[in-house]
C-alpha cells in the first residue's frame, strides 16, 4: 500500500473522502463539517456510485480505483490504436500505440481526474469525426458534440479553452463552406447551447453557494484578471513539458502552411490535423493562462493533456513525413522509434515507480494517519494541510488547512488573523502539522518549549496569526524522512499536538 500511496497524489484523496462522505450521508464535505466544492465534478460524480455500489477499507478502495484506472486506459489505449491503425499505416500506428502507452497511460493512472479528461477529449473527437461537426453536420449533431465539449470542462475546468478552440475554428470553417450564414450561425449556436446544458447548473450552483463560479481550490490559486506571473512554472516544467509547449505553435504554423481545404475535411486525416489544432491552441491557451494567472499550487497533473497532443502530434508527423520510396527503410523506421519510445518511457515508468519510500512525503502522512486511526477517538477533530493521505487513511474528521477543500470563511479568517478562533469554532482538539522548512525542522526537533506556526491564504497572499504550541503538549513525532521534490534531500518529520480549547479561547480573547 504504502508503494500505491508514494505514486498518488494528495489531491487523489480528497476525491476519495468527499465521495465517501456523500454517501455515508454527511453532505458534499471533506472533513464533515464545512462544505466544499473544491474538486473537478466529474470524476466525483462517477466516484460516487462506486463508493455506493461497494465501500471498502480506505486502502481496499484505492486499490480498485487504480485497478479500475489502469484497466480503462488500457482499453482505451486498444480503441486508439485501432482507430490510428484505420487512419496510419501499421507501423505508424504501432509507433503511436507505444506513446500511448509510455506517454499518457501512466500519467493518468493515479486516481485524478486525469483520466476523465482524456477519454472526454478522444469520445469529442471521435463524435466529431462521425458527426463530421467540422464540416456538415446537422444542428443535432453540433448540440451532442456541444455537451460532449461540456463534459471535457467539467473533467477538468481549466481545459475550457479546448471547447473555445474548437467553436471558434467550427465558427470559421462553417463560415468558409457553403452553408449560409444564418445555417452557420444556428450550427455554432447549437454548439454552445450543447455545451451550457452540461455545465451552467454547475458554475450556477458555485455561484449560489460558494460565491464564486469556480471551485474554492481554483479561486484562491488564481489572480485573474490581474496577472502574477509565475517563472516557476516555467522552471518546474520538465524538458520534455517545455518541449511540447514549443511544439504546439509550431504545429500551428505547419498546418495552416499546408492550406488543408474545406473540401477535404471529411477525410480521416485531415479531420485529425484540425482536431491537433484545436489540442495545440487549447495548450497554448492554458500554459498561458496557467503562467500568468495561477501564483501558486501547480502540478504536474494540469498538464496531461500535454502528453496527448504530443502522442499524436509526433504519430501524425512520422506518418506525413517517414519515406515510402524505400520499403526496407519505411519498415525499420516505425521499430526504431518503437525501440526508443519503450526504452526512454520505460526507465521514466521504472524512476517513477521506484521512489525510495523514505522520501515519500505522502508515506510519511500514511504512516501519520494510521496512528491517528489506532490512538484517538472517532469524535477527535483534526487540523492539517496537505490533508488528503491524512484525512482519507485516518478515518477521523481532519480539517484542511491549506484552504483548496474548505470555505471561503476559512480564507477571511487568515486574512483576518483569527486562526485560533476558527479552529475554536471547528472543535479541533489536535493540530498536525509537517516540517515544510529547515527551521521548522530544526527549531521542532530541539529542545523547544513553545513555537509558533502560521499558514498562508492563498486566496488575500497574507500569512495567519502564530498558532503558538507547546512541547508538553505533542502526543506523536514521525520517523524523518528525506524531502527530495525541491532537490534539497532535507530531512523532514510530521507532528502532532493536542490541542486545549481553553488556550484557543485563551488566544482569541488576547
């Protein structure tokens, strides 16, 4: 298990907890208490009925959902070969099988919303090839493919520019046929109709219930429309990443330079050519978004659909470009890149999979969780960040303290220096906390007596009050642990103290 959980993301169990807790009937919450809407809907909406239909041990659960996650992609993956192997010679369509399988299938088999995203992605570009939506489709046909758009949104909400993308190319090459201009109109109309069906009652009831059109984890990440640009994006991206973010305009330019025509738009090919459009503006709109909009919190999960384009980007590339003159050559070509395909995504599969268990921050927080199951009560509330492992393993209540799954009372509260007082009001009797800093460690792992710790808002970029804690009050220390995600190999540990109402009162009146 603890293998399964160093792969996870925290985030992955937040979806977990909120979907447990819907069906044990206690609302749409993550700790029990203050609702939350801090999730992508879709991937909840489908967990639901899984936690409905069999509820199992946390640990049992996260198994079959990462079974289920594989098996789906795996499938997938076959459903996309043979739809390549319709448009691609064979070869070509084993080279884009293999990036498939080294390039996306592991990047979406880690109990996110991943996954959702991709399959919603390839189902609207399959209806739009069998509705032939880029070219003569019926207004029908334009509404389906509309909420089939909608759905990506709601796999994934910043994914939005995909459907931007393709009405606004939909809208241009109706315009360029020979549809007139009101038909044209009505066909885009549809579109969008389609579309706002599927994910108006979602931002409404945002907007109703928590202020805000987007989820609380998206809102407080977000300076739009003011920008903060973020370099660090940039920097963190991996090579590969900032390859492909460099690929997508220059895809653009080589499509638009090969004039492909109206009329011939009904062929497979070239339906996949304008569907890479729409992948690579929608890219480009979102890395640029993300960069300048998004100040904190990004992961590597935003960009999934980065190693989608670039699967069939470099398939569609390889088929346009590899030599058919010589049939000796245009059959050892496809095997080669087969060969470095499996060999570069393997050893990356292999680093991936093989992350020494003692620099596993998400371990660190199983190992915490399971004490916290063994040596404290169902009625004891727990405060923490990072809370996902924590909250979902421990099976106790556990208040989110970095604010992506809690309320935007909690953000005012931070602004207005009155930590102390929401955990009085939430009836915490324990704060946990991780060591996410050197003099955290340093400063906890000696002889202290007191120390106090703060927490940011992300949402007003001001830190809360100190929470101040005592050594006489902490009840558990973890093992330390090595964090290596920053690259400083620094030791870190998780701990825990109990937590007097009275002192909280005590604060709050000062």
């Amino acid at each position: 298990m603890r293998q399964i959980v160093a792969f996870i993301p925290d985030d992955s169990f937040y979806f977990f907890k909120i979907a447990e807790n819907i069906v044990a009937g206690r609302g749409v919450t993550f700790d029990g208490i203050n609702p939350t809407n801090g999730f992508q809907p879709l991937w909840l909406f489908l967990l639901v009925p899984l936690y409905a239909i069999y509820h199992g041990s946390p640990e049992t659960m996260t198994r079959i959902i990462v079974i289920i996650q594989a098996l789906a992609m795996s499938g997938l993956i076959w459903l996309a070969y043979r739809a390549m192997r319709s448009i691609f010679s064979a070869g070509t369509a084993l080279v884009g099988g293999t990036l498939f399988v080294f390039w996306v299938l592991p990047k979406v088999c880690t109990g996110m919303e991943s996954l959702i995203l991709v399959m919603t992605i390839l189902l609207a570009g399959y209806y739009g090839w069998r509705a032939k939506v880029f070219s003569a489709a019926k207004p029908a046909a334009q509404f389906l493919f509309g909420i089939a758009l909608g759905l990506i949104m709601l796999s994934r909400l910043d994914h939005v520019f995909i459907g931007v993308c393709t009405a606004v190319l939909c809208g241009i090459l109706i315009l360029r046929g020979r549809a007139s201009r009101r038909e044209a109109v009505m066909r885009a109309l549809m579109i969008g109709f389609g579309g706002a069906i599927i994910v108006a009652p979602y931002l409404v009831y945002n907007a109703v219930q928590f202020g805000s059109l987007v989820p609380i984890s998206g809102h407080v990440k977000s300076t739009f429309p003011v920008p903060a640009i973020n370099w660090e994006t940039i920097r963190d991206l991996s090579r590969i990443k900032q390859a492909i973010v460099a690929l997508s305009p220059a895809y653009l330019i080589w499509y638009f330079s090969q004039r492909c025509k109206p009329a011939a738009l009904e062929e497979k090919r070239c339906y996949l050519r304008l569907a890479l459009v729409v992948l690579a503006g929608g890219l480009l709109l979102h890395f640029a978004y993300t960069v300048l909009f998004v100040g904190v919190g990004v992961m590597s999960w935003y960009f999934v659909v980065y190693n989608l384009f670039f699967a069939l980007c470099v398939t569609e590339l390889l088929e346009t470009y590899s030599p058919q003159r010589t049939r000796a050559v245009a059959r050892v070509i496809p095997w080669l890149c087969v060969a470095v395909i499996t060999v570069t995504g393997g050893r990356r599969m292999h680093e991936s999979f093989s992350t020494p268990l003692d620099t596993s921050a998400a371990v660190n927080f199983y190992e915490t969780a399971l004490w916290m199951k063994r040596h404290t009560t169902p009625t004891d509330i727990f405060a923490v960040a990072d809370a996902g492992v924590i909250g979902y393993f421990s099976q106790r209540q556990v208040v989110n303290l970095d604010g992506v799954v809690n309320t935007m009372e909690y953000q005012k509260m931070l602004r207005d220096k009155n930590l102390n007082q929401y955990l009085l009001q939430n009836h915490v009797t324990y704060l946990c906390y991780w060591t996410w800093t050197r003099q955290d460690f340093d400063r906890l792992t000696g002889g202290y007596r007191e120390y106090g710790v703060h927490y940011f808002s992300w949402l007003y970029r001001v830190f809360s009050e100190d929470l101040i804690v005592r050594r006489e009050d902490e009840v558990y220390r973890s093992s330390t642990y090595r964090w290596e995600a920053d690259g400083t190999n620094r030791p870190f540990n998780v701990l825990i103290w109990k937590i007097s109402q009275t002192d909280r009162s005590d604060a709050v009146s000062s």
